[in-house]
C-alpha cells in the first residue's frame, strides 16, 4: 500500500513537472519568436483559465463538448468491440474489414467531416466523425484482446454454456479487460482533440470548438492556451471513469 502510494506521488509530481515543461517551452517559444500576442506569459494563460473558470457560459461549453465525448465513446464502443470480436473470431471477417479500417485511420479529418457535412446536419459531425476515426482503434485492441484469451479458460465456460452476452459480460470482456483499458485511453484523448476540431469546422454553438474559434478570430491567444488546458483537465477527468467504477463495483461485491 505505502509503495503504491509513493508511486502514486511521484507519477503526479513528475506529471505537474511536464505540465511546467509545457509552460517553459510557451514561454521560450515567444521570446525566440518575439511575439507575445501569439505566445502569451504563463502568467496571462492561467489568469484567463481561472477567469474561464469562473464563468458560467464556460461550464455549459464544456458539457456540450463532454456530451459529444461521451455519445462518440458509446457508439464507437459498441461498434468497435462488436467488430473487433467477429475480427478476432474470424480471420475471413478480419482480413475483409482491413482495408475499411485502414482508410477510416488514414482518411484526413477534414476530408471526413467535409463529406458528413454534406450528408448529415452540422450538429451531429463531431459525432459521427470522431466515431469513425475510433472504432477502429477500439476494434483493433478487441480483435487483439480476444486472439490473445487464454484458451483453457474458454474450453472451460465452453463446457457450461454456449456463447452469450452473459458470456461476454463475464468472461471475455474481463479477459481483454487490459487492451480495452489502453484503447479506452488513447481514445479519449483522440476524441477531445477530434471533437473540437470538428466543433471548431462546423461552427457548433456553446461549444468549446466554437470559442477556440472566437478567441482565434479576436487574436485572444491566452484563452486559447486556456481552453488547451481545460480539455485537458476533461480528458483526465474522463480517463478516470472506468477505474472509479471498477473501485465502486468491488466495493458492492
């Protein structure tokens, strides 16, 4: 316990040592570059993220943002791991999907949400294109998670029962507990970034896409650099879900 403790210290010290390092490089950027609108003091960029935090228009962006987040994390899930198990169960599945799945990774965003623009109203891009750009991430550490389940464990429950969605629940998504968590990771992360940059494409309103937009177009580059570092406060707080409500389903057990 005292060791996962210090571990735990040192992982959040070293994490606050880069947030500085970020701040440094800001900081030496400008000076190198002698633009100071652009590349604003540190001190500029946390006075507008405190001031953006204090403001009640900046939570209701950030929720609408979150809501993207979270509707593109459930379907690309749902997507990604019903794929990425008919992959792993089927090689013919497998090797068909490749090339889809290679120019769903490989398509330019602007390109995607370009043509789902055209197809589908403004407010559901940021949606429908970040799900595209993860399901295969998803799928890919699915389809891996499973080539990789132990065999003997899956001979046993083979035994009791036929393949189910309890089956599922119970057995398999426990086993590639650990590839879905990575893949979880890097999504939420890539969907924030893909998000608001497609929030910021189509204009959508009350959103945080949309004031990058605004601050970019009044040249208020500190809250820009403010808006950066609350996506990232979003991304850790969302990236924390799957172990808070591991924590709460064991303590029910």
């Amino acid at each position: 316990m005292i060791s996962t403790m210090e571990k735990n210290k040192r992982e959040a010290l070293v994490f606050c040592l880069g947030i500085i390092l970020i701040g440094l490089l800001i900081q030496l950027s400008g000076q190198a570059k002698g633009d100071k609108i652009v590349f604003p003091g540190v001190i500029e960029i946390l006075k507008a993220f405190f001031n953006l935090l204090g403001q009640k228009n900046t939570y209701l962006k950030m929720l609408v943002t979150l809501k993207h987040l979270v509707i593109t994390l459930f379907f690309s899930s749902i997507i990604g791991i019903a794929l990425g198990m008919l992959e792993g169960y089927s090689p013919f599945v497998r090797t068909l999907l490749r090339p889809t799945m290679i120019l769903l990774r490989s398509i330019p965003m602007v390109v995607m949400a370009v043509v789902i623009m055209v197809m589908t109203q403004y407010e559901r891009v940021p949606v429908i294109a970040t799900s595209l750009f993860l399901i295969p991430l998803i799928s890919e550490a699915t389809c891996q998670g499973f080539i990789d389940l132990d065999k003997d464990l899956l001979d046993v429950y083979k035994l009791e029962s036929e393949f189910n969605f309890k089956v599922l629940r119970l057995v398999h998504l426990p086993l590639m507990a650990g590839y879905l968590k990575q893949a979880y990771i890097s999504a939420v992360g890539m969907g924030m970034k893909l998000i608001v940059s497609t929030e910021y494409l189509v204009q959508t309103r009350n959103s945080l896409g949309k004031a990058i937009h605004s601050s970019s177009y009044f040249n208020e580059y500190q809250d820009i650099y403010a808006y950066a570092l609350i996506m990232i406060m979003l991304v850790m707080i969302v990236s924390e879900i799957p172990a808070l409500v591991g924590k709460l389903s064991r303590k029910l057990k």
